[in-house]
C-alpha cells in the first residue's frame, strides 16, 4: 500500500442479486454511469436506481485513458460543455470528499505551420469568448513553460506558436471512479459487478429492462453507459448508432525528475505527453486507423510515438518504456459525443466520446442525470442523436488532439 492506493473508501455494495425492478437502469459502471447514478441520487433524489457492469467498476476505457481534463475545443458548444465539466472537475474533491489527485498544469497545443497557427489562434479567440481561459503563445513563451521542448523539432517540426489553456489538468482515473461509486451507495444506488447485460426487455416500441445473467431487471429508464460494445447494446433496442470503434493506446515511461510541468499536444504530429505524479512520462498518440476492439498494445505503435516525442522532447531518448495499455474509443462520424434519447421510448445512451471521454465525465452524468429527473438537459441538446437526420452534425475533429 502506497499513497497512490485508496484506504478511506467506504463501498457499501449491495449483497445478492439485483432487485426484480429499478427506476433506472444503468449499463456499465464507468466513470459516465457511476456519475450519471450519483447526480441522480444527490442533485434529484431518484435513488431507486441500479448500475450494471459485466466486470468490475472502471475496468473499461476509465481504467485505460490518460486523465487529460480540458475544454480548449473548436466548436461553442463544445467548449460550453467541457468548460462546466472542467469547473466540476475542480470543485469534485470538496463535493465528494475523495482525494483524486486533481493538478492544475496547463496545455501547450503546438502549431508547427503557418496553417495551424493560424487554427491555434482563432481556437485561442473563440475558446476567450466562450469563458474558456485559452491564449496565443509565442515560441518564447512556450520554452518558459516548458524548457525541455526543442522548438526546432528535430528540424522539422519547428514551433511556430501555440495555444496555451491555463486550466488543462489532470486527475487519478481510478479515484474518479471510485469518488462517484461511493457517492451514490452511500446514496442508496445499487451497483452490481459481474453482472452482464445480455439484451434489453421490450414491450413493442418501448425498453421497460433488461436481461442479465442473473435474470431479468424491469425499469422505467434504461441507459447505455458502455465503451466499447455501444453498438450491440442499441442494436437491442433497433437503434443503429452513426459510431465506429478504435482502439487508442499509451504507455508510460520509468520515472524522471518532476520538472515536466504541463501537458503538450502537437495535432501536426499527433501525440501528447505529460508527467504522472509518480514521475513517469505519460505518451499518446491518434487511435489506430481501422476498427477494433483490440485492447493490446503493438511495437509498431511504441515505435511510431516513441519518435515523434523524442523529435519534440529529446530527453526522453534516454527514458525506458514500462507499461502500456489500451482502451478502445467509440468514434462518432463528426467526433463530438452523442447524448440523451435516442428516439426509442425508455432508452438513453451515453456514447460518441472518442478521446474525450474523461474530461466529459462530470458534465455528462450531471446533464444525462438532469434529463432523466427533469426532461430538459440544455447544455447537452446539440449532442442528440437526432441531429444527424437534422443534418446538424457538431463537426470538431482538429479539437481530438487524437484522430
């Protein structure tokens, strides 16, 4: 045991099977569905709810991300979303009471073209009038943040500018789980581990529950909280999900003097990097070009990105990669997410996060949690499912950082 190992937890978890019938019905218990359970339970009083995982809580892309909390998009919507879940992320730890090793560290998003400078100021424009706090940066400026950076990248990748977001942070993924799996037992919410989902119940158009392997649970709201296996769940219901999966790896190095201050991300080249508390250096790079579900990592990638950072970040040449991981992201055809009703009475989904799961976190149990006790999310109406017959896609993908 060590301090990066939780100690004061109190998990009340329910004893035996789950009950024949809930309000609500969660599938999976993720970040989003355990957060989605707690607002219910703490901002609505709806406790009379059940959250579903087929292994253990956080086991999915909660346990396999890496913990970049931001809300620099390119799009107002977006940037109005993830700035509210970035404030929650700063005020989590007083609200729960649970240490999730929230750091304030800043990101540096390089511009290594004239064309992308260009992007990175009216990002920088855009994110100031939104209430996002974002500013242009000179190549002076970014080697005061960050001394380790080559600002002629190898020689060719020189930095140009960049986009400089004050409030970038990070947090302990799993902590995060755990904060809003106490929350809402201790709420009265049951959460089942080992519990898979194998269909939805229907009574004609309409979802009323679902089946498991421990029998069938009726419900008068059903939500697909899952990564990953999206598709098969709103198959059930006879929605076809505009979603495509990828698998998206990192890894980390050994651990080297804590003087990396903030988070850098460069789209020209397409990774990140940062420091975990631990020291080592955290590595990520686009998700892999074809569909998957694969969750292993491949030499191809540790070598491709393994390049690119050491162009950037010639110290880390000297470093060795330890760990490696991958989660698999669900990629919507304008990568923004995807939330709410999904035009199937009884069944709301979660879904369309890509690389930007983490961060949405808050925001997204909050919202998804509004709309089921109230019947109104405003800050998540332009993420339905319904705007892609509306032909209202919320197209952002230079804001993925990954693509």
């Amino acid at each position: 045991m060590n301090e990066f190992v939780e100690t004061l937890l109190d998990l009340p978890w329910q004893v035996g099977d789950p009950k024949p019938a809930y309000d609500v019905v969660i599938i999976g218990a993720g970040g989003h569905g355990l957060a989605t359970a707690y607002y219910l339970a703490t901002r609505h009083g709806i406790t009379n709810v059940c959250v579903l995982d087929s292994n253990f809580i956080g086991s999915g892309n909660s346990g396999r991300n890496t913990t970049i909390i931001r809300s620099n998009y390119g799009i107002p919507e977006s940037v109005a979303f993830y700035q509210h879940s970035l404030e929650m992320y700063q005020r989590l730890e007083d609200e729960t009471g649970c240490w999730i090793m929230h750091s304030q560290k800043g990101q540096i998003w390089l511009a290594h073209s004239v064309s992308t400078a260009r992007t990175e100021q009216t990002r920088a424009l855009m994110n100031q009038a939104m209430g996002a706090k974002t500013d242009y940066i000179g190549p002076k400026e970014i080697k005061d943040l960050c001394p380790q950076i080559d600002l002629s990248g190898g020689g060719r990748y020189p930095v140009h500018g960049a986009s400089y977001h004050h409030e970038g942070a990070t947090a302990r993924h799993d902590r995060v789980v755990w904060a809003y799996a106490q929350g809402a037992l201790r709420a009265g919410v049951h959460v089942h581990q080992h519990t898979p989902v194998t269909g939805l119940l229907m009574d004609g158009d309409r979802v009323t529950g679902v089946q498991t392997s421990k029998g069938n649970i009726s419900a008068g709201t059903v939500i697909s909280a899952v990564g990953g296996n999206v598709t098969t769940v709103a198959n059930w219901a006879g929605v076809r999900l505009p979603i495509r999966t990828h698998a998206l790896q990192a890894f980390v190095t050994n651990a080297h003097a804590q003087e990396f201050a903030p988070i850098v991300s460069s789209n020209d080249l397409v990774f990140y990097v940062s420091q975990t508390p631990r020291g080592q250096m955290l590595i990520g790079a686009e998700y892999d070009r074809f569909a998957s579900y694969r969750q292993a990592t491949s030499f191809a990638y540790l070598q491709a990105c393994s390049k690119k950072s050491i162009t950037m970040f010639p110290f880390l040449s000297k470093l060795r990669i330890m760990r490696s991981w991958t989660g698999i992201c669900d990629v919507s055809t304008d990568f923004s997410p995807i939330m709410g009703d999904t035009g199937v009475p009884g069944f709301m989904i979660s879904t369309g996060w890509g690389t930007w799961g983490f961060k949405a976190i808050p925001a997204g149990g909050e919202q998804l949690a509004q709309l089921v006790a109230t019947g109104s999310a405003p800050l998540i109406e332009p993420f339905g499912l319904d705007r892609f017959a509306k032909e209202a896609a919320m197209a952002d993908p230079s804001s993925a950082g990954t693509r």
